[in-house]
C-alpha cells in the first residue's frame, strides 16, 4: 500500500514495516507500528505512550534566549539573555560602597612612591658624603714646638705638601716693610697668618702647582719654584715669576697651648 506512495515517510514506513514482518512474523503489531512511523512526531510521541502504559514527557531543550517553542523552561545565563546583570556585575565608578577600597589602594600607592623617593635620597646622599679613609685623612695634627727659628717642615695632608714655617725676627722684618699693596696678589702678612712667627701655607705652586723650594729664591726664607722660576717671600706672596698668586693659607688652628696645630 506504501510502495505507490511518493512520500518519503510512507516509504521509510513500507520498508520499515517489511522488516518488522520478516522478523516477527506478525500482521497484528504492525497495525499499531505502521500509523506512528508514518504519522507527525506529537502523534507518534502519542502512539508510543500508548503502547508503553506510561505517559512520556517531552524533552525540554534550554536555550539563553530562552524555551524552545511550547515548553515554560529556559536555562538562566546571567551574562546573556533576560536574566543578564548589568555590567556583567561591576559596580559603576564612584560608587560609595567603593570608596573604602580606593582610598586604601591610593594611600599605599603614595606610601610606597614615598618610600622609594626617600631610599633614593638617602642613597644618593651616602654616594656623595667621604669615604672612611677620606675622613680619616681630613684633620692633621702636627706638633710645632720643635721647630727651629727660620727652619721648615713639610707635611702631608689630603695629598698636599703643607710648610710650617717659623720666621725669624729678620725674616719677619722684610715681610713687614713690604709694600702689600702694590705686590700681585695684595695681601698683607697679617690675613694670612694667625700667630705672628708662624706660617702655614700649601707647598703648590699657583702657577702649574709644582713644589717650591723652601728658603731660596731672592727673598729671605721665602721660597722659589724651580719649574718657571717663581719667587715667594717669606709670607708666601708672590713676588716675582708667572705665578699668579699667593701661596694658599690652608684652614688651622692651635692646639694645646700653641705646642701643636691643628690642619683641616
């Protein structure tokens, strides 16, 4: 009856239904197979229930949108469809039930930028203050009591020649009478010297800073520098030569009742 049939499912149906006789032998169940193979899926579903004594329930397909059509349940989805949260959650800026958080996030942002700007100083501080064996260095004391009148000690003192020199009363004769003011570098003996007998000057030459020679060149117990031929009194002013100026007075004081200075 099926074999004339152009519908697809009533062939389906007629084959079907040849392999169920085949098998089984039976005209009888094949009247109750027949009309749910070739019928709608909603008659079948009716026909098997039928047949089963049981009512079947339909399958409930869930999408985000929501049901497929004629069912009531949908799958719930909280970042699509209907049953989405605004912003997927997230509270919006400036919400006061936030503050707490920044202030706390701001706060230790700044402390931590605070932080790292202090170490820089410090470091950078420590970096530039003098090493141990520099401050060591930075202070001389050196006794003077044993000095002879005329004579000259030289001492070290940050890497420098020092000259102690104790004048002589002809030698402090000839400072005095000069006329200061019409030497190179003017300067009296008085600003370069804090006891009248004793001088304390750098043994550089402020020409190309070689060593002079002390007690030489033509002013008594002064000093000449043999490289240009500079010549300082006994004060350590320039007198003749290329040097331009004065010997350079380092910072001293005394000690100890005048028995010792103190360089640096």
């Amino acid at each position: 009856r099926f074999s004339a049939a152009k519908d697809p499912r009533a062939m389906l149906a007629s084959r079907l239904a040849a392999r169920f006789v085949a098998r089984t032998g039976s005209f009888a169940a094949l009247n109750r197979v027949i009309p749910a193979i070739a019928s709608p899926p909603a008659f079948r579903m009716q026909q098997f229930a039928s047949m089963s004594g049981s009512a079947v329930e339909p399958v409930t397909i869930k999408t985000p949108a929501g049901p497929m059509p004629g069912t009531e349940a949908y799958a719930h989805d909280p970042y699509n469809g209907r049953d989405a949260i605004k912003d997927g959650g997230r509270l919006p800026p400036g919400d006061p039930s936030r503050r707490a958080f920044t202030y706390f996030m701001l706060g230790g942002a700044k402390f931590v930028y605070a932080s790292v700007a202090r170490l820089t100083v410090l470091k950078l501080v420590h970096f530039m203050n003098a090493s141990a064996d520099v401050l060591a260095l930075a202070s001389i004391e050196v006794p003077v009591d044993g000095i002879p009148s005329g004579g000259c000690i030289v001492v070290k003192w940050r890497g420098k020649p020092v000259f102690i020199k104790k004048r002589s009363d002809e030698e402090l004769k000839d400072v005095l009478e000069a006329d200061w003011k019409a030497m190179r570098d003017p300067q009296s003996d008085r600003a370069r010297r804090i006891q009248e007998e004793l001088l304390v000057v750098l043994g550089v030459c402020t020409h190309l800073g070689c060593v002079p020679i002390s007690n030489a060149g033509n002013y008594k117990g002064g000093w000449f520098c043999p490289c240009h031929g500079s010549h300082y009194d006994a004060s350590g002013r320039i007198r003749q030569g290329p040097a331009p100026l004065n010997l350079e007075v380092p910072p001293y004081d005394f000690m100890d009742g005048g028995s010792k200075i103190k360089i640096g």
